[in-house]
C-alpha cells in the first residue's frame, strides 16, 4: 500500500505527495464554498475537510468536493457514523 502525504496550503491549494519518494502527484486549488484551510478527517466516503464552521466531504481520486455542510462544529468521525452539531445557530 502505498503511503501518500496530503496537505493543504492558506490559500487553498491541495497538494498530495507520494511518502516515499516525496514526488507531487496531485495538486489543484480548491473552490472557495471549501473555505478555510483546516484539518483532515478520514471517513469510509472519503476525506473529510472541515474549516471553521464548514465541513466538506472530497473524494479520494480527484479530491473534488462532493457535499458541504455550513455552520457546524465539533465534527467527530467513529467508524461510519458522523457526529456533529449545528453551533448552536
């Protein structure tokens, strides 16, 4: 299997580097509704990508968002279930 580095930049780009060797196999910058650079969730659907109060689903091919919930917080993932709240909005 192989182990890639995914990261995302402040002006929201995405990078994925292959671990090993460190070469760029992926790089786009991603739609403004993403939001914020924020951290990364792993997610049997895919990668989840949650910014301040936004939290988006990408897939894992072509890290193209799928779906994107505004105005929640404290995300959790546990196994296939997806915990969160509205904020209290």
């Amino acid at each position: 299997m192989k182990l890639l580095l995914v990261f995302f930049q402040g002006s929201g780009g995405l990078t994925v580097l292959d671990a090993q060797t460190g070469a760029v196999k992926f790089r786009r910058q991603l739609p403004p509704e993403v939001g914020y650079p924020g951290e990364l969730l792993s997610s049997p659907a895919g990668l989840l990508f949650k910014s301040y109060r936004k939290l988006t689903l990408l897939d894992t091919k072509k890290f193209e968002p799928h779906w994107t919930i505004d105005m929640c917080s404290d995300v959790r993932v546990d196994g296939d279930l997806l915990l969160l709240h509205d904020g209290y909005h």
